[in-house]
C-alpha cells in the first residue's frame, strides 16, 4: 500500500453527513485532512457519495425519500453543496478539484468512457483532485444501484490505480455482525474461498445511503479480479490505511488487468436487449475466441440500437455473455440463422459482418 502512487478512495454518505440529511463540514475536512497530508504526492481520484443526503435538510426533507423525482431533486441541490464543500477543503492544502459526474451510458458506450478517462487522466496531470460521483440528478437505475461501491472498482480500473480504499462506517469486514459478542474482523482475503460462509450485511444504520457492506465485498472483488488490491476500513481509519498500517480488510489481487471496455461491460452496464443462441454459438463464445454471427443467434427480444449492450443467453435462456450488438433490433430477425456469405449476397456487402464483434464480448462467470 506504501508503494501505491495512484489511488481511489471511495466514501459513503454516512461518513460525510448528519442522520438528518446535510453536510458534515467537521467530517468532510477530517477526510480532507487525511488525503491532503497522508497521501502527500501521491496522485488521488475521490468517488464521492453524498450528493442525495446533503440535499435533504436544504429542501426540508427528514429522511432519504423513496420516490425518483425528489431522490433527483435533493441529488441537484446536494451536489453542489457537495463539490464546494470539498472545494473549499482542498484550497486549505492548495489543491484543486474537478467534478466528474458518471452513468451507466458513460461506463458502457465505449466513446463515453474513454472521454472520461481522457478527462481524469488530465486533471491528475494538472494536480486537481478528481471528485467522482454518479450523475444522480438524471440517473435512474444508478440510484437504484446504491452507494458508488461498484463505481470506485470501475474507476480503479479506467485511471489504472494501484490501490482502492473503499472507507465505510465499520473499520473492515467481520465474519459476523460486528455489533454482536464473538464476531471478529476479517484481516486478509486472498480469494472467493475466504469468504465461503460469511454473513454479509445490507446498509448500515444512518439512513442516508444505499450501500451497505454487500456492495463493498461485491466491489473489492471486481477491482482485486482487475489486478487491484483493496483495503477496506473505516473512515476514522483512513490515515492508518493509506499509512500501511494493519487496520481494516485487506483484499489481494485475484486477476490481472483486463480491457477497459470488458470490465465496464461485465459490470457496469445494463443490457437493452437479449440474443438467443444455439448450442453450437453458445460453445464459440464461452469456449472459442469467435465473434457472434446471425447464423448462431435463434431469437431476438428488446428494444436497442447499434452500439447497445445486450445479454446473450443460451437455449435454456441462461445469460453467458454480453456484448455490443452491431445492429438495430428491428434489423436482427430477418438474418436469423442465415450466414454473412447469403446475407451479403441478397441483401448487400454491409451484412457481412457479426452482430457481436469479440472484441466488444465479455463471458459472464457462471
């Protein structure tokens, strides 16, 4: 962790704000603090909650609401709020912040994610401190998501970080529910086996999150199987972890580096639509390195354009893969079980193409 020069600290609501909704100046330069001295000349990206819960006291709200309109409300006033919070924060230390807000369409489209990797790669060149959070204000499924977990691992990967501190309000992973007698931390995770049998809980108590430590192991997996330790811990205990000290849950690498586009596509999109395939395209995709063709595919289902990601499943209606389809929705029936060789005969050279190329497919763990 000493080693590390570029890393992703991930922070929830609950250690930024009140339990009635609002910032917590105190704790926002207490994290500030932590970064600005302990990381020192390290290069650090923020993926920052919060925007939702510090819009709550600001539009008279006593608790996080359930309905999307007034979650998208509170998240346009708390976001602001948000980022000159920590604006203020940083220029104590004479660092400079950028905002960066993400969807799900920018971490599946491949022309989005790489426009925001161009984008953090440069304010880390110019000294900012990226502040990275999910586009709330017009998102929807990624306030459904929860609480950013998901997103730090897959921002770890795109600026390609050595190291992801994911900060929570309990100091690491136990094998048990903390509070309760006899529980004890889990130090170290070395792969999947390690956590056979561990009771994982939801969100914690605040009530101003989503997350809960589900998403936080789910995220540690993500990054450790891209190559990227992890360390787990609490806020209060930050300074300790970017130190190197023994505090929190370590998570060891499990893979290697993978495509940018594959690990955004594994995980962070959401398919528009779904590909049938037969038994013989099914073993070319999970087994083979072929790119998927009409005359593998059985049946179409959904609404998507070129250019969508879509889930491809397997007769017994399985998912084993997803990629981005090539083609419209309304193009896919007619070329049906027909080979690219028919189709650019009757129907022009434009057909004789894949409707997943293999370099935009990624297999799905089963």
């Amino acid at each position: 962790m000493t080693q590390a020069r570029r890393i992703v600290v991930k922070v929830g609501s609950s250690s930024l704000t009140t339990t009635g909704g609002g910032l917590d100046a105190d704790r926002v330069d207490a994290l500030v603090d932590t970064l600005a001295k302990v990381a020192g000349d390290k290069e650090v990206v923020l993926v920052s909650s919060g925007a939702i819960a510090a819009g709550l006291a600001p539009l008279g709200l006593p608790s996080r609401p359930r309905d999307l309109a007034r979650q998208q409300a509170a998240a346009s006033v708390g976001q602001g709020l948000l980022v000159a919070r920590y604006t203020a924060s940083f220029a104590r230390y004479g660092r400079r912040v950028g905002q960066v807000l993400l969807t799900t369409d920018d971490t599946s489209r491949r022309a989005h994610y790489r426009n925001a990797r161009r984008t953090l790669d440069q304010l880390l060149a110019m000294g900012a401190v990226p502040v990275v959070n999910e586009n709330d204000t017009v998102a929807t499924d990624e306030i459904r998501f929860g609480d950013n977990d998901r997103l730090a691992a897959l921002v770890a990967h795109l600026v390609r970080a050595d190291l992801l501190v994911l900060l929570s309000d309990v100091d690491g992973l136990y094998d048990g529910d903390p509070s309760m007698p006899g529980t004890s931390r889990i130090a170290e995770v070395r792969g999947p086996a390690d956590l056979e049998g561990v009771a994982i809980g939801s969100a914690g108590k605040a009530g101003v999150g989503t997350g809960g430590m589900v998403t936080k192991v789910e995220a540690a997996r993500i990054a450790a199987a891209a190559g990227i330790p992890v360390v787990l811990t609490s806020a209060s205990e930050a300074a300790d972890a970017l130190r190197g000290g023994a505090t929190g849950t370590f998570f060891h690498r499990t893979g290697r580096r993978s495509a940018d586009r594959l690990l955004w596509l594994a995980h962070a999109s959401t398919p528009r639509g779904a590909l049938t395939l037969d038994e013989g395209a099914v073993r070319a995709v999970v087994e083979g390195t072929g790119s998927l063709l009409p005359a593998g595919i059985a049946a179409v289902e959904g609404e998507f354009s070129a250019g969508d990601p879509v889930e491809l499943r397997d007769p017994e209606g399985r998912a084993v893969a997803r990629g981005l389809v090539t083609y419209d929705a309304a193009e896919i029936p007619p070329l049906l079980g027909r080979s690219t060789r028919d189709l650019a005969r009757d129907l022009g050279p434009r057909y004789e193409r894949e409707v997943v190329h293999r370099d935009d497919l990624v297999v799905l763990a089963p």
